[in-house]
C-alpha cells in the first residue's frame, strides 16, 4: 500500500522552485490538504557564482516556488539554511576531495538539509508530512508492516539512490507524491493548474558548482588549502610524471593525466597523504567487493549474507548482483558475483533487493583491485536462482 496523507492534513512541501516541487504542492492542495511551501536558501544569493543558469535554489529558484505559492494560494517561507549547507555539504565535499576521496553532495544535502533540518521545521510548524518532488515511492509492507521506499515509475527518473539516508521514523512523515508518475505526466498536471513553472528546465548541474569542474570550484573556494604538485606513479611505484593537486583526480579518470604511454592508463588509486596519484591499465580498475563505512539500514536491520543483494556504486551505473559478507556496527564488506570496475572511496553505495533499497552506506575502499575471484558456489547459484 501507498503511504499517503489522511484527508486534510498540514503538508510542508520543499519548493524548489521547479516543476516537480511545484506540481507535489499542486496536487496536495487539490487533495484537500493544507498546504505550507517552504523554500530553503542554501548559499549567498549575492554571489554571483550562485546566479548561473541550470542550477537549483538559485534566486530565481525563489522567487518562482514564491510565485507558484502565490497562484495556489498558499503561504510561503524562505528557510536560512545557509550556514548549515556550507559546512555539512560545501565544506565536506571539500574536505573529502582533500581526503582522495570523491563524494556525492546530493545524497548528504538529502540526509542532511531535507530529511533532517527541513523535516524538522515542518514538524515545528505542526504539520504531519513534509513532501517532497523526488521520484520515488513509499510503500507500506503489509507482511512487516514496515515502510519501504522503492524505486520510482518512471526509471529515468528514479532517485531512491539518492535517499537510501531515510530511517522509519523520518519516511512516516515524508511523502513522495511524483513516484507513481512519469515526467511528462508530472508536465502535463503543471499545464492543466497553469503553474508558472510548467515549462521550466531541469536543472543540471549540482546547485553550487554549475557551469564550472569540482577542481574549479575548489580552488576559487579553497586554494590555500589544497595539495600541490605530485607525482603520478605506475602500480609498481615508478614515476611516469606529474600532477597539479591529487583533488583533480578521481578513480577510472581517463583524460586529463598528462602522461605520455604506450597503452591507455586510469586512475586506478589516490594516496592523499603523499599526494600520489597512481594509475594502471583497464584491467587494473576492476574489484570483486568493496568495503563500506557508516551503513545504514531503512528497515533498522541489514540482510542476511546469503540474501542476493543488487549494489549500485553510482547513480549511473546499473546495479551489480552480490552479498553483504560481513558487517560490525556501521562498516560492512560486500562481495560482487563477478567484477565491477571504479569501485570509488567516498561515493554512495545503495542495496537493493529488487525494487525497494534496503539501505546504503559510503565506500571506504575497493577489496582484491584488479584480480579475478572465485564466488563461492552456493553464492554463485543464488545468483542464478
């Protein structure tokens, strides 16, 4: 069954000022909820770098979600998040960078900003739900009666990656109205409630960074702090040249090395604390399992390891069959049926079991790089199954 809002609840809506947020505030309202649009302010809306085009949360932003509230009649608010936003989202993408490691700023500004501080002032303001436009569904099982959240409808626009952070507690009180839709269906609800957004583009970029590189943004931002000149080393330690910063790097990046050879060569590792980048052949880049910190699960339990799991290592890249082999408290080791290339530290790891995540957690590293293993056979006929 559907989680949804009983008839005539409080419903914060985060209004991004795009279509989605926009239409999820529309039709609750014609569901005859009482609608509050909330509208978080993320960064300096002076900055000019924040101003570009293709980004969220931009001033903008705001006053479209203003003007949307406005047509439908429903009050609207402009939450200062900026302070938290930079030191949970800005400041630790950042700092991960320095680390070696690659980071998703969109999976922790959801942890963070919206599942967190944003739910929290809905709660605050005494409303039973905060919703949101993500595409995704939240789904009661009746067997456990637990809440689940599966993918969306809509498989292009699936973002149940990008919300595997939410813990029972948190999805009781979240709705994700656009699961069940597609894109063009959420379109055409615009068009039919006129809303002033109803042909608005997506954004593209993430919000802080658009229209310039993770290296760029970084050293306009940070350039004192950031690592120097480097050397970029073969898998057995020879030099073969050098690099700006080992934040400009990150694993499988192909382009942009600098080094003359006779055959194409990848990242394959960054050593931070020598400021090393080391790089390999194709084969090289390949891993049977992946070691995961700071795990979570949605259900409050993690599977079991003979469960067959599907892993997704990016939002991107299908998910690969494998099994949970160990966990002690938040970390855990996982283990692919067959090999998996770029397995990133610092990336988002998200479990599935078919269409409903299970939880998920942050890659610390890649186990038995550039081998071949054998899967044990019963886990290999689990596969099959």
């Amino acid at each position: 069954m559907i989680h949804s809002a009983t008839s005539g609840s409080r419903i914060v809506v985060a209004m991004s000022g795009g279509v989605d947020s926009s239409t999820t505030a529309a039709l609750l309202k014609e569901g005859g909820h009482e609608v509050i649009g909330l509208t978080m302010q993320l960064y300096d809306h002076g900055d000019t770098n924040a101003q570009q085009s293709g980004t969220c949360c931009s001033l903008d932003d705001v006053h479209d979600a203003r003007r949307v509230a406005n047509a439908l009649g429903i009050p609207h608010y402009v939450v200062n998040l900026q302070d938290a936003f930079r030191k949970l989202v800005v400041d630790n993408l950042v700092n991960e960078y320095k680390e070696g490691r690659t980071p998703n700023p969109c999976v922790r500004c959801n942890e963070f900003m919206k599942f967190r501080l944003l739910l929290d002032r809905a709660l605050a303001l005494g409303a039973d739900y905060l919703a949101t436009g993500h595409y995704a569904k939240i789904v009661r099982n009746p067997a456990t009666d637990l809440l689940e959240l599966r993918r969306a409808t809509d498989s292009l626009k699936d973002q149940s990656y990008f919300l595997y952070c939410v813990d029972q507690q948190q999805l009781s009180h979240l709705l994700f109205p656009l699961g069940s839709m597609t894109k063009s269906e959420v379109r055409t609800h615009a068009q039919r409630f006129h809303l002033p957004t109803a042909t608005k583009s997506e954004s593209q970029d993430v919000c802080f960074i658009a229209g310039e590189s993770y290296r760029q943004f970084m050293e306009r931002n940070d350039g004192t702090g950031l690592p120097g000149i480097g050397e970029i080393v073969s898998l057995e330690g020879t030099t073969l040249g050098r690099h700006q910063g080992h934040h400009r790097y990150t694993i499988g990046q192909r382009k942009g090395l600098g080094v003359a050879h006779n055959e194409p060569l990848y990242v394959v590792g960054i050593d931070a604390a020598n400021n090393r980048v080391t790089v390999g052949g194709q084969n090289d880049l390949v891993a049977n399992g992946l070691k995961a910190k700071k795990l979570q699960w949605i259900s409050g339990a993690s599977p079991p390891p003979d469960q067959l799991l599907h892993i997704k290592i990016r939002y991107r890249t299908p998910a690969s069959p494998g099994y949970l082999t160990e966990q002690s408290g938040r970390l855990g080791t996982f283990r692919f049926i067959e090999p998996v290339r770029a397995v990133t530290p610092g990336q988002t790891v998200v479990v599935y079991d078919g269409d409903t995540v299970l939880g998920g957690g942050l890659i610390d590293g890649a186990m038995e790089q550039g081998q071949n293993w054998n899967v044990s056979e019963h886990h290999r006929e689990g596969a099959a199954a």
